[in-house]
C-alpha cells in the first residue's frame, strides 16, 4: 500500500512539473480578408465607386489550445456602455474608445443613456494640430492618430454634442472613411512647411475647409429637450461631466514614478506631461480596483503580438515563447517599450472582468475591424475582446480612469 501511495505521488509530481513547465506553441496562419475588407472597404468602395483588391496575410501566432480562453462576452460581469461601434477606415481609435468611456462615465453619474460624437472631437483635433503645426513650424507628429486625453482637452475647450447633431459622414455613407481627408491634409501641411507659409489664421481656415468638405462642419448650438444651448453648456449642465477629473496613467521606467511625466509616443503630438507615472503592481491593482468596483476604464498599447489573437477568438494573452507569465514585470515592460516590440497601437475601453482559474479576464470593447471577424452573424463576441491580465501588465501602457480610483495614490504625487 506504501509503495502504492508512492507511485501515485510521483505521477502527480511528475504531472505537476509538466504542466509548471509546458510550452505554449506559435503557428503560421493564413487570414483570408476579414471584415475590414469584405465590410467596411465593401461599404465605402460601394460608396465612393472605388475598387479595393483584397489581401491575404500570413501572421505568427500561439496556439490558443494551451489557454483556458473565455468563450463569451455574456460570461463577464459587465457594466454600462453602449454597443460597439466602428471606427471605419480611420485612425481615430483614441477617440471612438475615450468617447465610449465617457459615455459609461455619463450613466455612471447620472443614470442618462447618452450617444457623443466621436468626429467632432477629431474635427477639433486637427483644428489643434494646424495651430501646432505654425507653433513648431512644421517640428511635430503630425498623423491621425492620439491618445484617450485629447478627448478631454478637446471637449475642456469646445465641449461635444450627441452623435445625431453631427455624424460626421456624409448621406448614404455606411463607415467613416478619412484616408482622403488625411492625405489631403497631410499634404497641405507639408506644402505650407516647404515654402515657408506661417499665417496661422489662413491655415487654419483651409484646414476647416478640408475638414468640412470630407466630414462637415460641426454644430456651435444644439437643441436637447427643447432648449437651445452650446456644446460647452451640454457638457457641462445635461452630461455634468468635468474633463478634469479624470487621470492619465502611465506605467514605464524611463521616468520618475511619483510624478507627472509625458508620455513619450508620437501620437502625444503635443507633448502632454500629466501622466501619473506609477509602478507596475499599483497600475495593475488601480486597474482591477477600478473595474470591480463598476467604474470602466480606457486603456491604449500594443496589438501587434502574437498571443494577439483577433482573427481566431478576440482574445489577448501572452505566451510562453514570448515570455513566461513569473517573469513578467516592470523590466520586461520596459526593454519591450525601449527596443519598441511595444508600440503605441490601440486605445480600447474595458466594460468587464470575469476571474478564471486564478486570474483576471477583462472584457474590452473595441471599434476596430479585429474584433469583428466574420461579421455580427458569425462573431457572437462582435466588437468584444477578452484580455488576460498578463497581456495588461505586459502590453497596456496607459488608461484613463476616474480621479476616485486614484485618491489614495495622488498624495504622493509632485509635478
């Protein structure tokens, strides 16, 4: 019988070790164009008359087989927010995922079921960047990309307005498409640098009239229940929402934690330095703390690896290959982040969590195509991600999140 008991626990420490000691495994796929093509390329080609031809593409990605993945979004505690939305043939991620936070942060505080304009925030944003780009004379980022707090710079300045008072696409247009409007941009910014034309009052009026022509020109008042009233009146008496009191949170060593540094990415074309930059564990702890406790947060980093498994089954994790989950920390974060395999790709907004086998899933939503594979009949978790927390702590480089979920930390903050 002894020797019986000792077998049996041999096995199962011989088991034990395996599993410990198990390697996940990449392999090559092959996609066949997904719903960026066969949708949102389809809609705008039907709408602009133009042909797209589309791709195929060969990726290296784990083998999901290894992880006890998440099957549905309806498995996760969620909070408010409204249904994903997409973001079409743009670049304007920051906005659409800030702005569907805010949303959350609406009802949170005030029970209201709002829908906000993203591209009135883009419109401005680019008004920003022509002033900027006179400003530099032409010595800054200039794409269309942002991150999440050029939303509330942007509505501190010229408030929002719902989405039915300024859609930004045209009639009969499905999907925002800016390519055009982009290049167009892009190449008078770059003709107004060559020859040294530095009238900002004019640039900024041409910049409006692009913008007007390909998106429209916003609202300076709106009706809401009868009243007439200004996109800064909206913000501020029906949301009753204040840009400040949100916090930007960073979480990298090549800056001081305990202070509030810049972000340094291109797209922080502006050089905004109000991020609080705090240590791994406690990002992670106000991230979770925050999500558990009903308040969403907006998240931005890399979505470019291979545990990124958008095209198989909208999940995120981080494989054995690339780095095993002990030994994920702030200095794994950091080499990624300085040899730039983590790169500044994708903002998103976590709506839930679910704890699985000892860790922490969180439900992201998303507007970019990724998440949308096969179609809304195909795809039950359409706009929805699931994220392990191994893949936050090593390729989420900042969130915004409600000053409250910050109050213990920021005493020990100094600018």
């Amino acid at each position: 019988m002894k020797n019986t008991i000792l077998i049996i626990a041999a096995v199962l420490f011989t088991s034990a070790i395996f599993a410990q000691t198990g390697k996940d495994k990449g392999v090559f796929k092959t996609y066949e164009p997904g719903y960026f093509q066969n949708s949102i390329l389809k809609g705008i080609e039907e709408f602009e008359s133009q042909k797209v031809a589309p791709k195929q593409t060969k990726s290296f990605k784990v083998d999901p087989a290894t992880f006890n993945i998440p099957t549905s979004k309806d498995d996760f505690k969620t909070f408010w927010h409204n249904t994903p939305v997409s973001q079409g043939n743009t670049n304007t991620c920051w906005s659409f995922s800030t702005t569907s936070f805010l949303e959350s942060e609406v009802y949170r505080t005030t029970g209201q079921k709002v829908r906000l304009s993203e591209v009135y925030t883009v419109y401005y944003e680019y008004l920003e960047r022509a002033e900027n780009w006179v400003k530099t004379r032409g010595e800054m980022n200039f794409g269309e990309g942002s991150e999440g707090n050029a939303v509330t710079k942007i509505w501190r300045k010229y408030g929002i307005v719902p989405l039915d008072a300024y859609t930004g696409l045209k009639e009969g247009q499905t999907f925002h498409n800016h390519s055009k409007m982009f290049d167009e941009l892009k190449a008078y910014a770059d003709f107004v640098k060559k020859n040294n034309i530095w009238d900002e009052a004019a640039i900024v009026n041409n910049f409006k009239s692009i913008l007007n022509y390909y998106i429209g020109e916003p609202p300076t008042k709106i009706s809401v229940n009868g009243k007439e009233m200004t996109p800064k009146e909206y913000l501020a008496n029906v949301l009753k929402l204040n840009p400040d009191d949100y916090c930007d949170v960073l979480s990298y060593m090549q800056q001081p934690y305990w202070k509030q540094v810049e972000y340094q990415v291109p797209d922080n074309w502006w050089h905004n330095a109000d991020y609080y930059n705090i240590p791994l564990d406690d990002f992670m702890s106000v991230l979770k703390k925050a999500i558990k406790a009903g308040y969403t947060v907006a998240i931005g980093g890399d979505v470019s690896e291979a545990g990124f498994l958008a095209r198989e089954i909208n999940a995120a994790v981080i494989p054995s290959f690339d780095i095993p989950s002990a030994n994920i920390d702030e200095n794994a974060r950091q080499f990624r982040f300085s040899n730039e395999t983590t790169t500044d790709d994708h903002g998103m907004h976590v709506v839930g969590y679910m704890e699985k086998d000892g860790v922490t899933w969180f439900l992201v939503k998303d507007s970019g195509a990724g998440s949308r594979t096969g179609g809304i009949e195909k795809n039950k978790n359409f706009g929805y991600y699931f994220f392990h927390e191994d893949y936050i702590k090593l390729k989420i480089m900042d969130f915004t999140v409600h000053k409250d979920m910050m109050k213990d930390l920021l005493p020990k903050f100094s600018k």
